[in-house]
C-alpha cells in the first residue's frame, strides 16, 4: 500500500493502517529514544507513549511540511528530551551510588588480582581529600548539578566550583606523576 494511502487511512483513525505504521517505524523509533535516554526498557516505555500520541493527534500531521516519519521522529526526540530533562530520571541518576561506578575503592580484592588500571584509579582517588571525593561523586557519578551539590553538601555554589575545579586539576597532577 502507498504510504501516503496508509497515512490518510491512519488520520482517519483506521486502526489496521496504524498497525502496518507501526510495524514499519517502531524499531527506528526506539532506536533514537535510547541513543537518546540510554535505557531500553525506558526508551520501549517512551516509544508506545510517542505512538498513542500521534495516534491522539493524527489530525496535526501535515504532509506539505514534511515526510510522515520525519514528524514521528520530531515527536520521539522531543519525548525522549523531555525524559531526560525530567525530575524523575535526575533522581534515578543521582540514586546511583558511586560505588557502582568506582567500586574499586572499597574493594576487599588482593591488590596483586586487580588489573594495572583498577590499581591506578585506586590511588589517583585515594590520594584526593574526602571534600574532593565528595564532590567528585556529586558531579560525575551522581549526576548532580553544581546548584544541587551546593545544596546537599550545605556549601555556597561558587566553593562548589572551586574546589571542582581544583579536584580535577588535582587528580591531572597525580596522572601525570604516576
């Protein structure tokens, strides 16, 4: 069937041509999502939202602005924007301890089973002060912003920045020793 067909047959709310466009573009809209979110399950949760949404507004496509997957995709990626821009998704970043990410650290391991790389961060992080590590964690592992770390260390913005700012160029000073 020619695609503008199917498409006119979809606005008029014919559930069979919204089948056969879903068949067509669900996978590629998925697609974008996750490069976008970065969470399958999420991104597949986002994708039926998308479609129930054009099915909702199947009157607003245009075809004189432009080709029907196009208006499909401006929809997801706003979606998919609008996920990441969301509370929600901030909390569930900053809910991820840092020790999923630098484990190392706390490691019980034999220092001799640890990889050359393991054992470089180990001491690159442990030779940082705790005020480094905390803010570290805050910004890189956790997600938070500099405004938000201010707030849950009880430290005005500016010193978050500081000492930012001086961490990294700390931890680059130990790489380059090492």
């Amino acid at each position: 069937m020619q695609l503008d067909l199917l498409v006119e047959k979809f606005q008029k709310k014919d559930a069979s041509a919204f089948e056969t466009l879903y068949g067509m573009y669900a996978q590629n809209i998925c697609g974008v999502i996750n490069t976008i979110v970065k969470n399958e399950g999420r991104s597949q949760e986002i994708c039926q939202d998308v479609f129930v949404k054009i099915w909702n507004n199947s009157d607003s496509y245009n075809a004189s602005k432009g080709r029907f997957f196009t208006w499909i995709l401006n929809i997801a990626r706003n979606a998919a924007i609008d996920e990441i821009r969301s509370r929600s998704y901030k909390n569930e970043k900053k809910n991820l301890s840092a020790d999923y990410f630098v484990s190392v650290l706390e490691s019980k391991e034999d220092e001799s089973n640890a990889t050359i790389d393991t054992k470089g961060l180990k001491k690159l992080v442990q030779s940082l002060k705790k005020k480094c590590v905390q803010i570290i964690e805050l910004l890189y592992f956790r997600g938070y912003t500099q405004k938000e770390a201010a707030e849950e260390l009880a430290i005005p913005v500016g010193t978050v920045k500081t000492r930012n700012r001086s961490c990294i160029s700390k931890l680059r000073e130990n790489m380059e020793v090492k």
